[in-house]
C-alpha cells in the first residue's frame, strides 16, 4: 500500500493517490472522482493494464469522460433536467446539450475530490460530502466508496450513501475496459444476461418502454462480438439493459466480457437492476494516457450498474428516492479470471 499526492487543484485542493495490491490485482486509485487509474490483473497473458487511464491530475480536470470515476449524484440522465419529489418539481443543471442532466450536472461526483479516509494495503476508502442544493438536488448527502481486494482476481466495490433530507442517488463506476490492450474494443465479447433493455430517443433519454433484446441488436443473452454491422454500418451501443427489476442484498452476474487475444474475461457483479453497456464510441481524448497510449473512439468499453436512466421520472422503472435514516447500498464487484 502506497499513498502519495496525485497532484493539486488551482484552488489549493490536494488530491491523493493510493495503490492496493493482492490476489494477482494491484489497483492505483485517485481522489478525483474516486477513480480507478489503472488496474493491472496477472492473468490470462499475464500482469497488463485492463483499463484506460490518464497521467496527470490535470489532464482528469479537462475532460476524462468520467474515466474509473464514481459517477453521481444521479450518474446517467434525466431528461429535460427536472423529476417530481413528494409533490414539488426539482430542476437539476441541464449539462448536456443544454437540454437533460447527466452524470450528477456539471460537478458531479465524477468531477469533485473524494476525500480518502482509510487505508491498508488491500483497501481504501473515499469520501465525499454534497451539500444540499448542489446541481439543484435537495438534501446533504454523504457518500462513502470502498475499493477492496477481496479475493484472487476480484475487486470489490462497495457504495454507501445518506441524506438529511429527501432527494435521489443513483451511483455507478465508470471504468473503461481493453482486456486486449489494442487500438479498440470492437472484438471484445460481451455477454449480459438481460431479457429487456430501454430503448431511447433522439437525446439518449428512454422512451419509457422495456423492449425485449429477442430478434434485436441488443439481445447479448449469448456471448458475442461488440461488432456488429448492419446494412453497411456498424451499431453502436450506449443503453441500459435490464437485467432485473429490483435491487439485491447480494450481487449476481450483470455482464461478462472476454479478450479473445489475451485470453482475460471479466465478470462484472453487482446489487443494481441495470447495466449501462457503453462501446465509448465518441471517445477521442487529446492528451496521451497511461503507457503512451492514446484514445480514440471504441478505445474501450463500459458496463455500469445502476439504476435505470431517468427512473425519477419513470414511476414504472422504480423508485431512486433516498430519505432521511435510510442507506444506500450498492456492491459492484469486477472478477478477472483466465479463459
């Protein structure tokens, strides 16, 4: 276990960096956003990188696409930016487009330092404190993020969040995933044990309709490649699939990947109904990453549990509320084993 400073805001925010290791994992994680930068597993063809990530603090600050960040408070969208709350209508900050609020508006979770309060060499623990008003959400709310290496191959990722006032939380890690290594991800195979997904409009919001995958593009039941084309072109993803209807006490299979060239699969678990499968098409990134790499469209891929997109505003999709004495939980687990 290591600890160091990662680097400092303008404003004289320091940012720290602390590396855990065991089970064949050694992770580097850094306050900002609570993220994963690097995440280097030895198996398969041995000890690699399997995510993307950034050299400096500031390159994270310019736009990092919420690279390995805990995004929130709402992370996903929330169309036109507003949703009803025990009778009053909230708006929250319009950052995309203007039009609908995403990954918790313009200084979300993914954007803000993460205090980091506790720490051994397999563990590490954040914090992070959101006043009430912030983005326009109502109610203070404390969240807590613990990385754990709890097993060979397995990085455990445990949520927890409070409030003194009634408002909504919906977490999801945001790691980008090339179990290759290569210029993209578009071999990669993908498997999500989903029945439905939610399809969306022009903006990315759902339509509110739970579409059966059977007969489409979105049915990964079976383990097949992210390519796909279709009359000449190929289909791009960034969708929630639905996985079930309600969150567990333990987490379950929400989607698997495997590297067909390093021989690594993925197994993502989690407590949350949805999974955002995300082939980071749009990716293009200016500055140079983590080992000399650069990152252009479909460099890699993401699988985010979590709620359903817009569920504030969707009754049918549930319910996002969190209320005074209650506890948000979410257990997001990452298993890297060999194929």
């Amino acid at each position: 276990m290591t600890v160091a400073t990662f680097g400092t805001l303008e404003d004289g925010t320091r940012v720290d960096r602390v590396m855990i290791a065991g089970g064949g994992l050694a992770v580097d994680l850094i306050g900002y956003g609570a993220s994963i930068r690097d995440l280097v597993v030895d198996v398969g063809s041995g000890p690699k990188t399997r995510v993307l990530g950034l050299e400096t603090l500031e390159d994270y600050t310019r736009d990092a696409s919420h690279m390995g960040a805990i995004a929130g408070r709402y992370a996903n969208r929330i169309g036109r930016g507003q949703f009803p709350l025990d009778g009053q209508t909230i708006d929250v900050t319009r950052n995309q487009a203007g039009i609908h609020h995403l990954h918790g508006g313009a200084r979300g979770f993914g954007k803000r330092v993460w205090s980091l309060v506790d720490t051994n060499a397999s563990e590490a623990s954040f914090r992070i404190v959101a006043e009430d008003g912030e983005e326009g959400y109502p109610g203070r709310v404390e969240v807590t993020c613990r990385y754990r290496i709890s097993g060979d191959g397995r990085l455990t990722i445990e949520l927890q969040g409070t409030t003194d006032a009634p408002t909504i939380l919906n977490l999801a890690t945001h790691s980008y995933f090339t179990l290759d290594g290569g210029a993209d991800i578009l071999d990669h195979k993908i498997e999500i044990p989903a029945d439905a997904y939610t399809p969306i409009d022009e903006g990315s919001i759902p339509t509110g309709e739970l579409a059966p995958v059977a007969g489409t593009v979105f049915d990964f039941r079976g383990s097949r490649p992210i390519r796909l084309m279709v009359d000449g072109a190929r289909v791009g993803y960034d969708h929630n699939f639905v996985v079930a209807r309600h969150r567990t006490n333990e987490p379950r299979l929400v989607a698997r990947a495997v590297g067909p060239k390093s021989g690594t699969r993925l197994d993502v678990l989690s407590t949350e109904p949805g999974v955002q499968f995300y082939d980071a098409a749009k990716m293009n990134v200016p500055v140079v990453g983590t080992y000399g790499r650069r990152f252009g469209p479909c460099a890699g891929f993401c699988l985010e549990p979590q709620l359903f997109p817009d569920t504030p505003n969707r009754p049918q999709f549930g319910s996002a509320v969190l209320r005074p004495g209650e506890t948000y939980q979410q257990v997001t687990e990452y298993r890297f084993t060999a194929v």
